[in-house]
C-alpha cells in the first residue's frame, strides 16, 4: 500500500435474494433477516463470540483461506430494507471514517452505530492479526453474548481476484467497516463485521 491506500469501488443496490444454506444455518428460518457475506482473494479470517457453528452465524471457507462464506441471522431492531453491494480493489485515498489517524489509509464504514464503526477503527490499528482485533472489538461490546465480531484480512495484491459481496442492513445490530491500515511495519486491509445475531 506505501503512500496509496486501497478503496473498494461500493455498488450499493437492493436485493431480497441471498445465497445458499451455509452449515447448521438454513436461510428459510424466520424471521427473514438473514445476511450473507462471500469474499475471494483473502488472507485469513477470525470470529469472536458465538462460535459460527450454527444455527444463527456459520462460516464456512476454504483450506487455504483465499475463500469465505459467512452468514449471520441479525437480531433486527426495526424493520428494514437489505443491501448488496460488491466491492472490488482499486488505489486511491479515502477515510470516510471519524477516526482520523494518519495510519488509516482507507476506511468507509456502514455503521448504524457510530460507537460500533469507532471501536472497529480503533481496534484495527492495533493488530494485522484478524483474531487478536476480532477478540479486542468483541470484549468491547455492551451484552457481549448475542454479538458476533468476524475480520477478514483482504489479499490488497490479489487484483483482479479480491472482492466482497457483502448484504447490509442499516441497523443498530449490524456494522460493516472497510479499513486499509499503513504503519511503518505492515500494510494491511480488513473487512470487520458486527452484528447482533439471534439466539436459539
């Protein structure tokens, strides 16, 4: 990343459809509030909370953590309106994000929370290692028991092949942040997810 920073071309469009069962989770469970994210080009993930075994968050990917598909069942707040976007690499500079720090090279946020998007951004500055920010975010969170933390560590070099097809919903139980971090001793992009999911 150097002096650039990556910025995902967003294509926000609404959707009602969604992808396969992944695991223990079958996306035909009501209430309709279920959220898919897939993402190709990847270097490695982790999750904190709930272990994504089923039936409310799953993950499944491949062996060599280039491939993922995780699916939450959101613990809605109101009534709301899914959206997909497909975000792909390119290099440019944007920080969409409140925290402002010079080591934040990229950040654009889909946070109905602002203290979510916060603490996302701040615990990404501390690690490229996605379990140590999943773990850190997590034991942030307020009822820490119905909240779920996924990082995916985005390949940056991996163009065309990276990108995300992420599904959104503009509520308080769901946070999205795109961040690309350039420090002296590593450059590195993750895809955080919050999300408030139901439990059985």
């Amino acid at each position: 990343m150097s002096s650039r920073a990556l910025l995902f071309l967003c294509c926000a469009f609404f959707a009602v459809a969604v992808d396969g069962d992944v695991g223990t989770c079958r996306h035909q469970n009501p209430p309709p509030s279920w959220l898919t994210t897939t993402g190709h080009g990847l270097e490695g993930w982790a999750t904190a909370g709930v272990p994504p075994t089923g039936p409310n968050f799953c993950l499944q990917g491949s062996e060599n953590k280039t491939r993922l598909e995780v699916d939450y069942h959101i613990n809605l707040s109101r009534s709301v309106v899914l959206e997909q976007r497909r975000l792909n690499v390119s290099f440019v500079n944007q920080n969409a994000c409140h925290n402002k720090d010079p080591r934040i090279t990229y950040c654009v946020p889909f946070c109905a929370m602002p203290s979510l998007q916060a603490v996302a951004s701040l615990k990404a500055l501390t690690s490229s290692d996605p379990k140590e920010v999943a773990e850190a975010i997590h034991a942030e969170l307020d009822k820490a028991k119905d909240w779920v933390v996924t990082v995916i560590k985005v390949n940056f070099r991996a163009v065309p092949q990276a990108h995300l097809d992420v599904q959104s919903f503009p509520d308080p139980s769901w946070c999205s942040v795109y961040i690309g971090i350039d420090t002296a001793s590593d450059s590195y992009l993750f895809e955080i997810q919050i999300a408030r999911i139901l439990l059985s």
